[in-house]
C-alpha cells in the first residue's frame, strides 16, 4: 500500500521537466550498472582512439624471434604464431571491432527507418507489401543472413558492415512501424490532421520523433549484438581478410589451435568482446529505464 | 480455433514465395559465376558455357525460377556443385544431430531460465536477484565460441571431466539407425553408449543455449513481476489463498504468455546460433556443414539449406502462435 501512495505524490514533488532527453539524460547517470557500461564502453573508445599513443607496436607486423611469447612487461598480453604484440593487436581491433559494429547498426538503422517509416506512415497497400518483405527477412535468423550475404558478396569490411546492417533492418523497421501505427490516433496527430498538416510533415515532424524512443534503446542494445556478430563471422573466416587489420574474431580463430599451449591468445580478444558487449548491454538497458521509468523496480 | 490455424497457414504462404524468390535472385545475381565456383579460375569460355548449359543457368531468369520452385515443391533442393550429391539427402543425414543439439539446449535454457526468472521475480533487487541478472548479463554478451572455447579449457583441457569435440566416442562403434546419437543408443540397449552420447551434448547444449537461457531468464522475470503487481493477484492473495495456489494458477498462467512467444522466437536463433556452436565442437550437424559449403562457394547447398532452415523457423513460430492462441483466447477473436 506505501508504494502505491509514494508513486502517487511523486510527480508532485519532482521539479518540472526539462525535456525527455535532458531527463533521460540525468537518470541514466544516475543509474550504477549503466555507469558501468559507460565505463566499459568508454575504456575501449579510448583504447581505440590512443591506440599508437598505448602502444609502440605495430599491430600486422612482428620478429618471427619473439613468437609465442607469454604476457610480459615488453608485452602486456604477449605475442602471436607471427611474433605479433597481441596488446597492440586487442587495442586496433577495439577500433575495428568498434566502427564494424557501429556503422552496420546506422547501417540497420537507416534502412529500417526507411521502411518503418514508409509502412507505418503510408500504410495500406505500401505497409502490406513491406512488411510481407520484412517477414521474409525475420524468417532467416540474423547470422545466417549474414554469413549468406558475406558469403555472395566476398569477405571484406564494407561487406560485414552491410550484412550485419540488413540483418538487423527488419527488426528496426518492424519496431517502428508498430511505434508509429499506435501514435496515428494520439491526439495531436489528429490535431495537426485537423489543421491541414500534409501526411509527410506529419510524419518527419510530429510521429517520427516520438516513435524514435524504442528504437534508440535497440539501437543500443543492437551495439552489443553487432560486435558479437562481427567477431562472429571473422571466427568463422568470413571476416574482413586483410592481413593488416586486426579483428577480434579472427584473432580467435587464428589461436583457438594454441589453446592448451597459449591460452591468453584467445583470452585477450575473448575478453574484449565480452567487455565491450557487457558495456553496450548495460547501456542499453540504462537507457531503456532512463527512457520509461515504469520499468525501474 | 481452426479458422485461425487456416489463417496462419494462408499467410506463410506469402513469406515462403518472397523468400524463395530472394533466395534465387541472391544466388543468380550477386556477383560471381557457380561455373567458375566449379571450374576454377582458368576455365575455358566453352566449358562455361556447359556448365551454364547443364545447371540451366542459360535459360531466362524467370524460367529459371519457374524451374526451381517447381523442382522444390517436388522436394528437389538441387545438388551439391563440389560433389552432386542432392542437398536434401545431405541435409536430412546431417540434420538429426543438429536437432539434439538444438533441443538439449533448448532443455538447458528453458529448464534453468524458467526457474531462475521466477526466483528472481519473487525477491525483487534482493541479492539472488542481483546474482540471476549478473548472469543472464553474461548469458547475452558472452558470444557462443568464447563460451565454447572457455568450457572447452577448462572441462575438457583442464579437467578432463567431458569430450570437446564430436557426438560420440567412435571406439565405442555404435550403429547409426535414426542418426540421433542418443536414440540409436537407446534403440541398442546400450547404456555405455547413451551415457557417452549425453557427455558430448553438455558443452555444446550449454554454449549454445547461453544466449536463450539469458533472454527466457530475463523475460521470465519481468513477466512474473509484471502479473505480481496485477489486481487480481492481490485480490486472489486477499481471499486467503494459499501462496502455491496464488503462483501456480493466478501469477504463473498469465506469465506464461510472454515466455512462450519468445521461447519460439529464440528457435530460430538457436538455428542460427548452432552454425557458430557445430564449428566450436566439430559436431557434424547441419550448420558445419553449411560453414564448409560457403568456405567451397557451394551455392545451392547454401541457398538451398537458409530456405530450409527457414521453412522450420516459420513452421516452429505457427505452432508457437497456435500454442499462444491456445493458451490465450483472446488471440483467436483478434
């Protein structure tokens, strides 16, 4: 009973809003697990962007004489079958790993946006055909549609980014479109209805920007996934195949043979994808709570 | 109830043909030549052309089409490039191994997430459910091989406790009949075989079904708190019923419903997720063997297995619907 009475006199005493985003804002901060993947997260951006500032080495090229080199304090996380420095190696694959898996979520992000934005905006006959197209799409599961798209299109990263990126349109554009059908009766589209707002301004303007919530806690939690995703096709050798770039998954694959004798080969990279996805996870989920408090308990 | 199964059914049929003609055009209009896929880089413009001849690939695209999914509706999925063995045939051999794999991680996620999502709803923000959530964080950002991996270091490698790699022990010479390792044994009488077969599952079962278990774990906890702080729950709890009565027929039946939906939506990502897995174990599934045939630019088995894989993946979500319409009447009237 207390409960129901404290939620009651909440809005009361709470200060006036000072827009969903700035509020969204502040509550996420003050949320401890999203601190942490803020922190996670933050700690490979930096990895990523210092990384010849963090680390001497070059990441494609090593001395065949230091191969197979445990941790020590000349190599923090030891060396590669090539004499490569795997630290220098983790740190340029967190950019790589970082800009795949964030432009095949713009990437998923646009397409879906495109196509939820068509079908829940036009509807009718547009919206049926469409979704039928989107139901096609979520009939593949995700990797498998993108191991096919990799497969057809060839290794490489532009390829990766558009796999992963279709892979996740139709789940993007199915959630928008369900944003936007339930915000066709709200009150003030039909109010700008009412007063002659073209159908296109109506969308861009008034039911986009408040269908767009949802789809950034996704965005979001997609992050996670997408780095999984990408580490995943390099492990299964569809990766970007280019022996200058390191990528997390292929490190892997490349060193799951040494895993009695060298084991920190596959523990490193192991360790920052799953960081890097916790952080975008626990981020996600902040986000989703700062963005609709009900869901705090 | 029937009209709505009827419904369900007319409405596959769309997906199936936009799927079927995706397919296709994937296959014959990426770049990249099946003939040279065969042939090598350095074959002849006239043995092009005969391959091109035999495989059809020289007739207009839409009778190619034509040709396809009537050779489909006959149950011809075309054959293998690399050896011409038909890939229904391979699919269906390889086919029951990815079944077990699927439905032991099924048993693993299901069976551990229900329980530990209830756990969780019944002490919100208590430890215990500090210590599920940590977990089922994990379960969702821990990618399936370096799960894979690290079981496989540490049970296999380190402890000696369980196999790493394959179904079954071949010393052990167990004939395959249904080729579903841990039948066949039963079908044997051999008990030494069936304990072996179920050892090879636990690693890949539980790699495979993490990412589940943590979806079903999470769904299953919100869901049961969702239903807790119903009215009707207090209602029922202030008649003076009795807890186990109040969880099993007022809290559970209506949590039911969320975890349904997901459990068959998680299907299709166990098909997916077992291409990932079958590469870890060397499990002779039907993901290995799809990994093996993109590695050979096998086109039709490629093509050709997504489509099947995605036939179960809508067949599993119908009979998901139709258990969720069961379960809810509301649905049907819809």
């Amino acid at each position: 009973m207390t409960v129901g009475a404290a939620s009651i006199s909440r809005p009361v005493r709470e200060r006036a809003s000072r827009g969903l985003w700035r509020d969204a804002g502040r509550r996420l901060l003050r949320n401890g697990p999203a601190i942490v993947g803020l922190v996670c997260i933050l700690i490979f951006v930096v990895g990523a962007l210092l990384a010849p500032v963090l680390s001497s080495y070059d990441p494609s090229v090593g001395k065949l004489v230091d191969r197979m080199k445990p941790p020590s304090p000349a190599h923090l996380m030891g060396t590669d079958l090539l004499g490569r420095d795997e630290f220098a190696r983790v740190l340029y694959g967190a950019r790589l790993s970082l800009q795949l898996g964030t432009i095949s979520v713009v990437f998923g992000l646009f397409f879906g946006i495109v196509i939820g934005a068509a079908a829940g905006g036009l509807g009718g006959k547009v919206d049926a055909l469409l979704m039928r197209i989107v139901d096609v799409l979520l009939a593949i599961p995700g990797i498998l549609l993108a191991i096919g798209i990799v497969a057809w299109l060839g290794r490489g990263q532009i390829q990766i980014m558009l796999a992963v990126g279709v892979s996740y349109t139709p789940i993007f554009a199915r959630l928008l479109r369900g944003s936007l059908l339930a915000l066709r009766e709200a009150d003030f589209v039909l109010a700008g209805r009412s007063i002659g707002a073209s159908r296109l301004r109506l969308l861009v303007r008034h039911m986009l920007p408040n269908a767009l919530t949802p789809l950034i806690v996704q965005a979001t939690l997609a992050l996670a996934t997408a780095i999984i995703d990408v580490a995943g096709l390099g492990f299964l050798g569809l990766g970007p195949g280019d022996p200058r770039v390191a990528e997390w998954g292929e490190m892997l694959t490349d060193s799951a043979r040494f895993l009695q004798s060298a084991p920190y080969l596959i523990f490193f990279p192991a360790a920052a994808i799953v960081i890097s996805a916790i952080g975008f996870n626990l981020v996600g989920d902040g986000l989703r709570e700062a963005l609709d408090p009900r869901l705090r308990r | 109830m029937l009209k709505y199964i009827v419904r369900r059914l007319i409405g596959a049929i769309p997906v199936l043909i936009g799927l079927s003609i995706i397919l296709f055009l994937f296959v014959r209009l990426l770049p990249g030549d099946p003939a040279i896929a065969i042939l090598g880089q350095h074959a002849t413009p006239a043995l092009i052309l005969q391959v091109h001849q035999s495989l059809g690939l020289d007739l207009p695209i839409w009778v190619q089409y034509i040709d396809y999914v009537g050779g489909l509706l006959h149950g011809d999925f075309g054959a293998s490039f690399i050896n011409g063995r038909p890939v229904l045939e391979d699919f269906l051999l390889r086919f029951p191994a990815t079944i077990e794999l699927t439905v032991a991680a099924l048993i693993f996620a299901v069976g551990l997430g229900i329980p530990l999502g209830r756990l969780a709803a019944r002490h919100p923000n208590g430890w215990i459910d500090g210590i599920v959530t940590v977990i089922s964080l994990f379960g969702i950002s821990v990618p399936i091989f370096v799960l894979g991996y690290t079981m496989v270091f540490i049970f296999a490698v380190q402890l000696h406790w369980l196999p790493a790699t394959s179904q079954i022990d071949a010393r052990l010479q167990l004939p395959l009949v249904t080729n579903f390792v841990v039948i066949d044994a039963i079908l044997a009488g051999r008990p030494d075989a069936l304990v072996d077969a179920l050892k090879h599952l636990v690693l890949p079962a539980i790699a495979l079904g993490s990412i589940p278990f943590a979806i079903i774990t999470r769904i299953t906890r919100a869901s049961v708190l969702d239903v807790t702080n119903e009215d009707y729950v207090r209602t029922a709890r202030a008649k003076g019923l009795t807890e186990k009565r109040v969880d099993s027929r007022h809290i559970m039946r209506n949590a039911w419903l969320p975890v349904t939906t997901i459990i068959g939506l998680e299907v299709g990502g166990l098909l997916g997720g077992a291409v990932i897995t079958e590469t870890v174990f060397s499990w002779n599934g039907v993901g290995s063997w799809v990994v093996d045939a993109i590695q050979n630019h096998d086109y039709f088995v490629v093509q050709s297995s997504i489509l099947i894989f995605a036939l179960i993946f809508l067949v599993v979500n119908l009979v998901v619907d139709i258990g969720y319409a069961f379960l809810n009447p509301r649905i049907r009237y819809a």
